[in-house]
C-alpha cells in the first residue's frame, strides 16, 4: 500500500521546521521525515543561540532578513514561547576594516537604523569592553538573537497541534519524481505526494549530486564561559558581539542562563571540514581552547577565561555562501532548501514561508529564482 499526503517535507531542522509551521497554519496536508528529531542538537541549530544580525548580511539576504523579523514574532505568539531577543548588534573594529566596512555600507544601501559610535562613546556605554583609540562600533538595532534549538522545537509543536504530521527516527530514500507526484521509501512504507520540500541540511550530500548540489560539511565549534557579573551580559543591556582581534574576528552572544557567555573564533577559525556528517566527532580541534582562552582574557575582561563547556554542530556549506533554494532542475515538484552555510537561521521563517507559498501554488518566488537549486 501507498501512504500519501499532499506535501512532504524531507529534514525537520532550521528551515524545514518553519516550512512545516507555515503549511499547516494555511490548513495543506503536510508530513515532516525527520532522521532524528525536531530540535537535535547535531545540526545547524545545536548550540543554543544563533546571531541575528541584518547590516553585516549579503545584499541579497537583507531583505528576507528583514521580513522574517515580524514572522519570528508570530511564532512566538502561537507557541507562548520567547524566541527572538531584539538586542541590537555591535560590531567594533578599526573603521576599514572590512567587517565595519561592509556593516556600513549595507547600512547606507538600505536604510538600516544604526548607530556609529566612537571610542569614546564606546567606553561610555561599554565600560567593561576594552577599546583602543580609533576604534570605532556600529550598533544595528534590528539586530539579536534567536533560540535555534527551541524555535525548532516550537515551531514543529505549533504545526502538530494544527495538523501536521511528522515521523520522527525516520530517513528516507529511493526518491522518483514524476508529472503526478513524487514517490520515496520512507521507514520501510512507500510514500507519494503532490509535492516535496527537500531541506537535509548537512547531510544533503546522500542524496546524490543528480538530484542536489554537493555541499562542503563543517563543524562549527562555539564556547561558555563563566560571567564575573552576569548583569553586565544580559539581552537587555548586551547587544550580540563581532569584535575585530588580531587574527580576525570573534563573536559573543548576550548571557541567556544567568552565568555564562557564548564566545566563538569568526572568519573560518574554528570550522573543520570533514568528509562525512555521519557520526561525526564532536571533541574541540586541537588548539582552540588555548587560542580562544587567550581571546577572551584580552578583550573580555569581565569574564573568566576558563572555558567550561562547547558545542560542536555541523552545516553545509556552498562555494560562494549563497543557499540552495529553488525548484529542482528536471524536477518541478520538487524544492531544495539547503546549504545555508552558516548564515540562514535568521531567515529561517521567511524561507519556509516561501517554501509554503511554493507548495501551495507552484511558483517560485524572486528569491528562489536567483539562488535556485
């Protein structure tokens, strides 16, 4: 016997969650296939929190940015949780250097709401950030930070209590499209829907290069660390962080647990590629803990440069950081949403709105066509 459903959604994670959330807000017939569960911390959302920053975006991310802004509010109203902390993002370094100077220019190009702040008004607020003269910090205020793992988590609730159906433990393969549908095996049952959302994140490669782009696996390390005063960190006076250091960048995200600080090493230290998703090692690489210590001691005085725990998570990267969104070539009824390389979970909302739209009614929007599968 054939199970069917009118959409199916391949990989329940930071976009397919939201698409499954859309779908069944609209009353579609959809059902999740998830190899783990909603919420694992394996993936692109393991770690707790992911910056939301808007002016340090490519020009082509800011708009849906932008627009999934409002969409994260709702979430939060129909699932009663907290989500998204609009904290407003800090960026400090020399003024050419080219975070600032991308931060600034994006801020011009779309009148961004933003703040330039210099050394000295630096100090003024920040008091315990160190900042050196001709330093300066541009303060986005439609920038924060968004509880991945939990929006998963709320987001799949949301759409179960409206409908959907998600199989969770479950992987799928043997994927045909045809003019009628699309026919695969899922936890040993033959399945066909109308249409398929194919959103696998980092483990996108499995399903072959005839049906997706391949995609560079990463693991993503971030770090905690133990706060003096917490009351310094908290979401309400902290902005989420990207501080130019001698080899580059760090971030660090507002104290959400009332004692430590998220910290991680920016502009690819701390990313290892690895070969396979599959039972990947998530121990720290050799030599980070020492060089990130040494980070926070100099720039972070206020926290203890003991780190006390790390999270390791992997993603799939593409060559130029742009996504694989869009219908499949040779394949219509099919729709990609991978590869976020790092940068998608903000959008998260607004690509599965997309996706629902896509479902829904066939047509690709202007976002898709420009990064399409």
């Amino acid at each position: 016997m054939v199970r069917t459903a009118e959409i199916g959604i391949i990989g329940v994670g930071t976009a397919g969650s939201m698409a499954l959330w859309q779908l069944a807000r609209r009353g579609v017939e959809v059902v999740g296939f998830e190899q783990f569960y909603p919420g694992h911390a394996l993936g692109a959302a393991g770690g707790d929190t992911r910056l939301c920053r808007i002016a340090s975006e490519g020009h082509e991310f800011i708009p849906m940015s932008r627009r999934a802004r409002p969409l994260w509010r709702e979430l939060e109203a129909e699932s009663g949780l907290s989500l998204y902390d609009a904290c407003g993002g800090l960026s400090i370094g020399q003024p050419d250097s080219a975070p600032i100077c991308k931060v600034t220019g994006n801020a011009e190009a779309f009148g961004l709401p933003h703040e330039k702040l210099d050394a000295a008004e630096l100090r003024r607020r920040y008091p315990h950030l160190p900042v050196q003269d001709g330093e300066i910090g541009f303060l986005d205020s439609e920038a924060g930070q968004v509880k991945a793992q939990v929006s998963i988590v709320a987001a799949t609730d949301v759409a179960e209590r409206a409908g959907a159906k998600i199989l969770r433990g479950c992987a799928v393969s043997d994927i045909r499209a045809d003019e009628d549908g699309v026919r695969f095996r899922a936890a040993g049952e033959d399945w066909r829907v109308r249409r398929l959302i194919l959103s696998p994140g980092a483990w996108a490669n499995a399903f072959g290069a005839a049906m997706l782009p391949a995609v560079t696996i990463k693991r993503v390390a971030v770090y905690w660390y133990p706060l003096r005063n917490a009351g310094l960190y908290r979401p309400d006076v902290f902005p989420i962080l990207e501080r130019q250091n001698g080899e580059g960048f760090f971030y660090a995200w507002p104290c959400i647990d009332g004692s430590t600080l998220k910290v991680a090493l920016g502009q690819g230290i701390g990313l290892e590629t690895i070969a396979s998703p599959d039972g990947f090692d998530q121990s720290l690489m050799d030599g980070l803990r020492p060089r990130m210590d040494a980070v926070v001691a100099e720039y972070l005085p206020d926290v203890i440069p003991v780190q006390i725990r790390h999270a390791v998570a992997i993603d799939g990267y593409t060559g130029d950081g742009s996504f694989i969104f869009g219908p499949l070539a040779g394949a219509p009824n099919i729709i990609a949403m991978t590869g976020l390389s790092g940068h998608g979970f903000k959008m998260a909302p607004e690509i599965g709105r997309q996706a629902a739209e896509w479902a829904t009614r066939g047509e690709p929007s202007a976002d898709m066509l420009k990064m399409r599968a």
